[in-house]
C-alpha cells in the first residue's frame, strides 16, 4: 500500500502530526541518494505537473523546489508574478483556477500574506505547498531543518535546540518550533526583545533575551536571519548593536555542546547574525540543508503525487 500524507495540501507543521514528519523525514533518505548519484534522475513522477507560484523573491527555495521536481522526473513550470496577468488586477483564486485548467496538480506557493496558501488550498482540487506565507509558516524549511538535525545527531527527542534572532517576524522559526515540539525536542528562543514576544512562551518553549544562555550547552544553535528592515522599522537601534548583542560568534557558540551543530536557514548576513568564522566552521551545517532541502522536497513531492493513479 502507498504511504500518503492524510491531506492533500502542506500548509504547515501546526497541523502535521508526529508520525507524519516521521514519514517526510524517512522517505527523504531514500531521496537523498537520488540527489547525491552522478546522474540525478528517476522516472518516478514522470507526467505529472507541478507550478511554482512564487509572489516574493526566492533563490533557494524556489530552486529546490524546481531541481526536486526535474530530478523526479514531472513536469514543471513556474510563473513570475511581475510579468504575469497578476499585474493586471487578475485575483489569486482566478490565477489558481485558470492554471488548474491546464492541468497543474501540484501548486507551490510564497506569498507575503498570511493564509493566503490556505485561501488557494481551499479553491483548487490540486494540491497546495506553502513555501512561506507573511509571518505564519514555512513548513518544508522546517521538515529540512528538522532532518538536518536527526541525519547529525541520531535523534529529535530530548535534544536542546537554541533559536537565535527575530522570532516575532520568522515563519522559519513558527515551522520549526511546531515541528521540534511534536518530536520531543526541547526549545528556547533568544533575541530582542522588540523581536521575542512573550506569547511564544505559549507554544511550549524557554525564552531568554541572553544570547549566552539561550546557547549554553545547547545541542543545535538555529541563527535566524535578521532582516535589516527591522532596523529602519525601530525595532533595533543599529546592526553593529544587535551583533554585539545577539550574534553568534566563535565564543558564543563554544558555550554549546562540543558537538553542537550550527544551523541558518539562509541567505545570511555575515557578521551580523553569524560570523563567517563559524558559518564556514566544522560545526556548520548550512551547506547539508541546503542538500536535504532537495531531499526534503522530492519526498513531499513522492508522497503527495507519487501514490496515484491513472484512472
């Protein structure tokens, strides 16, 4: 019997369960020798057809996103919504119908608003991949993230997992948090406090406004990246004062476990968030997530298409 996600659309980790993460995680293994093979290819999804439907600019997402759909073999194609009919007053629900109509079966979509992937979920019978939406979720950054961390260390349940930086904006860090809690990790943000509401404390995690102890003997130190706009919006006085604050250093991060693992969802901003000292150290696993980020979507891709079939 094919393994299946139990609904047709991933619109965030809130409402995945456990043993549904389990199942991305464990297909995305199988995936992962796919992508690390000399010729990257299988017939896998061969005549299906999957739209990328990005309204906010994306390198790696989007480009994960279209690799793991050539190296399963479906079809895809992908529409810039600044020379799209977009830019002509056509409405998300009359773009999402009138692309379903050419036979579209699959629809990734970022958008600045959140919801909006719920709102195109609930209009279309194809099926719906938020690849981050306003503030809410970015649930295949999350599965990556969370499978980057199992592939190092063994395991999710138990392990102290430190998130550093602007959780009140980071739908990275919504996707992770969800995720994590479900596999039995243990939590705790650490950044400004104009950037770390106090509501998240409610999602059963730890929260500091100390760096040092967010860090101190942490399993996974997770660097968010900080968005400069924050600075001209007054949530911080300048980026020189946020790094000696809250940036991840050498020594920061040699309060962590020996073995900790350095993560950041990328792109970064060297010297700010993340020192390139330890970006490019032993510790770093940002180059492996971008890797699983292939995995991690093919194994979507496998489980949300790959099980059907041909009336």
């Amino acid at each position: 019997m094919e393994q299946k996600l139990k609904s047709k659309d991933l619109l965030g980790l809130a409402d995945v369960s456990a043993q549904e993460i389990t199942l991305v995680l464990d297909t995305a293994d199988s995936m992962k020798q796919i992508v690390q093979r000399t010729i990257k290819k299988v017939p896998t999804l061969r005549g299906r057809t999957i739209l990328n439907l990005f309204y906010e600019p994306s390198t790696r997402t989007r480009s994960a996103f279209e690799l793991a759909a050539k190296y399963l073999s479906a079809d895809s194609i992908s529409i810039a919504t600044a020379t799209s009919s977009i830019t002509k007053g056509e409405t998300l629900k009359d773009t999402a119908k009138n692309v379903e109509a050419m036979g579209i079966e699959l629809i990734i979509m970022r958008h600045p608003v959140a919801g909006a992937p719920h709102y195109l979920a609930e209009n279309v019978s194809a099926s719906v991949i938020n690849a981050g939406d306003g503030m809410h979720e970015h649930p295949t950054q999350g599965l990556l993230d969370i499978y980057t961390m199992r592939e190092h260390k063994g395991r999710i349940e138990g392990l102290k997992v430190a998130i550093i930086g602007d959780i009140m904006h980071s739908r990275v860090a919504r996707s992770n948090i969800w995720g994590l809690k479900k596999l039995g990790a243990d939590i705790i943000l650490s950044g400004p406090p104009t950037l770390l509401p106090k509501e998240m404390a409610g999602l059963g995690v730890n929260y500091t406004y100390s760096v040092e102890e967010a860090i101190r003997d942490a399993d996974v130190v997770n660097v968010l990246r900080l968005q400069k706009e924050r600075q001209d919006a007054g949530y911080l006085p300048s980026l020189a004062e946020y790094h000696k604050y809250w940036g991840v250093t050498k020594e920061r991060l040699a309060l962590a476990k020996p073995d900790a693992l350095l993560m950041h969802p990328g792109p970064m901003n060297r010297g700010i968030e993340i020192t390139s000292e330890i970006a490019d150290g032993k510790q770093s696993a940002i180059l492996d997530q971008v890797t699983n980020g292939v995995a991690i979507r093919m194994a979507l891709f496998y489980l949300m298409l790959g099980g059907k079939e041909d009336e």
